[in-house]
C-alpha cells in the first residue's frame, strides 16, 4: 500500500494501536493493517462480530485483542 494511501486511512482513523487503524463507518468499524504492503481489512459491527474480511485468522486475533482492550475510547469518542 503506498505511504500516501497509508497516511489517509491513519488520518481519517479514530485510533490506531499496534499498526492497526480503526475507524468508526456508520454503526460498524472498519480496521486496516497498516503494516501489510496490500490493504488487510476487517469490519465488525458495534457487538464485536465480523462482518467481513481480507486478514488472515492471526492478523484477525490480534485486531479482535485490540478491540476488546480498547474499544471503549472508540465509544467516548463518538459519544
């Protein structure tokens, strides 16, 4: 993924951990992986479950970490 499409996920996300850009859209989240030379993305809904998926299950597990661990400051920031 060139550094300018990077640079425009990471601006338009509410928060990134661990190279990992999660960005609120509409009533779901969207994730990218932004260490991977190709967009990997993950959607979920509000409840944590996977709507759709280009990462592979190990790049999922630790999207999923993250969420659990820091979804809260997704939610105080759209609240």
């Amino acid at each position: 993924m060139p550094e300018s499409k990077k640079k425009e996920i990471a601006d338009a996300a509410d928060f990134i951990v661990g190279g990992f850009a999660f960005t609120k859209k509409g009533e779901n989240i969207q994730i990218v992986n932004l260490n991977k030379k190709e967009p990997h993305v993950l959607v979920i809904n509000p409840a944590g479950k996977m709507l759709e998926s280009s990462m592979d299950p190990i790049e999922q597990a630790i999207a999923f970490d993250i969420w659990e661990k820091d979804s809260e400051f997704l939610e105080e920031m759209h609240a």
